[in-house]
C-alpha cells in the first residue's frame, strides 16, 4: 500500500506485515494525493507546494517536477495510468 502524509513523505506499506517499507522526502508540505503506475515501478505524487512529482519507485528517485503555473491552492487530485 502506498500513501502521503502531513510532512510531506511518501510512504510504501507491507499490508501483510503492516510496517513501513520504504519511505521518500517528497513535498514541501503535506502531500494530497499519490496514484502509482502498475507493478509500482512509478508513482505520481501532489501536494500542498504546488507541485506534481514523478517518481522512480526502483531507483527511489525523482524523476520529474513540475509547479502547477497559476494554481494557488495545493495540487488534491491526481490519476495515472
């Protein structure tokens, strides 16, 4: 299971150990929202900094940022496919 949260981490969960397996520093802020391409080899991330972020889950880095041009409020909705 993947998520964000309120410090602006993204996070990687054992649903059948029910600890954290992996954890990236992502955002300036909280992050809002996190869609994950199949295989979780990729993830698309948002959040309160205004921006989106593209990452590479087997090197663990980013990949790409982008800042949302004239949006003010955070980035909360997101999908990938």
């Amino acid at each position: 299971m993947r998520g964000g949260g309120e410090a602006g981490a993204l996070g990687l969960w054992s649903l059948t150990e029910g600890q954290l397996i992996q954890e990236w520093a992502a955002h300036q802020g909280p992050v809002r929202c996190m869609d994950a391409g199949r295989g979780l080899t990729w993830a698309l991330s948002g959040g309160d900094d205004r921006t989106l972020r593209l990452w590479d889950l087997i090197s663990d880095e980013t990949q790409s940022v982008m800042e949302v041009q004239g949006h003010v409020m955070p980035v909360q909705c997101i999908g990938a496919s």
